[in-house]
C-alpha cells in the first residue's frame, strides 16, 4: 500500500473516531440535561433510547411552619410518587451486541445505583424498572438480564449495608428467591425470579400507614388495577377476563394519595395469588403477550406502556 494512501485511511480512521467519541460525550451531555435524576441510568451506553414518566405529588398537611417569607407554609408530610423507565435496545444483533451486552452469568452488578424515586438500591444493567412511594408502600419492580444469583448477591450486599436485617426461613432455589427483612422503617420482602432471559426482582417496604378497603384486597386474594399509558386503545386479557383500556386513562393508577383509590379509567380485578400471563392487543394491530406474578395480601397495578410494554407497579 502507498505511503500516502495509509496515511489517508488513518486520517480517516482517526476522524470518524474522533466524531463517534464527540457524538457520545454530546449524547452523555444532553442525558444529563434532560434527564438530570438519571431515571434512565441503565448501565448500557447512553446512544440506547430510553423513555421514563414520572408522577408525584407532595402532600402538606398539619401545623403551619415560622418563620417564613409567606404568610404561612406547611411542613410536607409525604410525597406520593409513581415512576417507570424502559430501555429500549435495539433489535440489530450486531448494533444490540455493541449497545446492549448481555452480562456473563457469574458477572455481578455495575456497581448499582439508588432509585431516584425510592432510594432503594438499583442493579446495573437493567432493562425495565417502574417504582412506588407512597403513604402505604416503597416498592421497586426491575427487570434485569444478570443471573438470578448476582442479583441476589447485589441486593443482599446493598440492603445489608442499609442496616436491614434478613429473617429466618428464606428461600433460594436456582429459578427464585424470597427473602423477608426486618428494618426501622417496617416488614421487607424481596422476591427474585427468573425468566426467559432475564430476572425480575420485587423489592417492598411496607410503611405502618393504615389502609383501608380502598387499596386493600380481598383476604386472600390479590387485586389488580389496570391502566393505559399509551395513545391507542387498547384490549387486555388476564385470567380468561377481557378487559378494554381507553387511551390515556388510569396510567396514574391512584387518585387519592390518602386512601389509595383508583384513578379515574382504570380498571380493577380480583385475582386468586399466582402465576398470569397477559395478552395485549393495541388499537393499530400491535399485539403483545407477558407474564407476571402476585402474592395474596398485595395490591398492584399494571400500566400498558409504550408499543405494548407491560409495567408492574406495587401498591400495597
């Protein structure tokens, strides 16, 4: 090869990386402009598209607060707050394998991060979070492609170091694991399992808040609210029961920050605790199927996200 011809394939070479390195520092800038809690700090490059919402409300109640520059202000007593992230990789395997690396299955979590919502302690990479903090619950479900046993090594590491303290009686199995806390703040459970291709972890804190028939479910049962994030109509079946979602209704899942109630538009069911799948079907044809599983005693909600993704969010 000519001497002059390598030293343009080099000059060439080092432009394009030259231009690759400023457009993911540019990318990593605007992240950090548009998204400054890091909701979609996922552990993957910051060229994967990620979408987040966001819904909180803070709650003043009780004896007003002196001195202050207005006439009177009141102490906040709580902030009520539901949020979701979704990552979205892309569907090229190769542009997936250079953007969205699936993790070893001895390799542990990224470092991890806290939720910007709960506080609760967040593995990296993850694909999907939604998270909950209310009167009732602080509550974290998130999707992650590590192995059941690093997360679970994370999780008991992070907790540990919060001072939560593990119960007797928990369960590890290879597929799933269950672990109740005793913490200063209220009960803990941690739920952890396994499926397709990546583990889906449950983290609750339950707050000594009362509840009453609002939030709560049935004895023994597990009751399900229902909403619709996306702009289409759309069509859910669970559990032989067919249930159809108007565009934007109920994606806030709770109207009232005191009680728990629904929102107006969403749907609520009574379900038997276990295993479900989901079929979803959206007005333009899309169509999607999940799974997901309850216990008895627990409220949760389950928002129809962009192009048909599934959201758990726990409530109670």
């Amino acid at each position: 090869m000519k001497r002059r011809t390598k030293a343009v394939l080099i000059g060439g070479l080092a432009t394009v990386a030259t231009v690759v390195t400023a457009f993911v520092m540019l990318n990593a800038a605007f992240a950090r402009v548009v998204d400054p809690t890091h909701q979609c700090g996922s552990g993957y490059s910051t060229l994967v598209d990620c979408s987040y919402r966001r819904f909180s409300q803070t709650i003043r109640q009780g004896t007003p607060v002196f001195p202050s520059s207005t006439p009177y202000r009141f102490q906040p007593t709580y902030t009520d707050t539901t949020s979701w992230a979704v990552v979205d990789c892309p569907q090229n395997a190769v542009a997936r394998r250079l953007l969205c690396a699936v993790p070893a299955a001895a390799a542990a979590a990224d470092g991890g991060m806290d939720d910007s919502s709960t506080g609760l302690p967040l593995p990296r990479p993850w694909l999907l979070r939604t998270a909950r903090d209310s009167r009732f619950i602080t509550s974290l479900h998130v999707e992650t492609p590590l192995a059941l046993a690093s997360t679970l090594g994370f999780y008991r590491a992070e907790l540990g170091k919060r001072g939560w303290t593990e119960n007797d009686n928990a369960v590890v199995a290879p597929d799933r694991a269950a672990i109740a806390f005793t913490t200063k703040d209220g009960p803990a459970l941690l739920r952890l399992i396994h499926q397709a291709d990546r583990t889906i972890v449950d983290l609750s804190l339950h707050k000594p808040a009362e509840a009453d028939d609002a939030i709560l479910p049935k004895p023994g049962q597990v009751r399900l609210r229902l909403g619709n994030s996306t702009d289409e109509e759309t069509v859910v079946t669970i559990n032989e029961q067919t249930i159809e979602l108007a565009a934007r209704t109920g994606d806030k899942l709770t109207d009232n920050p005191e009680t728990g109630r629904q929102a107006p538009g969403a749907h609520e069911i009574d379900l038997p605790p276990g295993k479900y799948k989901v079929a979803l079907k959206l007005a333009s044809g899309v169509t999607q199927n999940g799974a997901f599983e309850v216990a008895a005693g627990e409220t949760w909600g389950l928002v129809v996200g962009k192009a048909g993704v599934l959201l758990p969010v726990q409530l109670y």
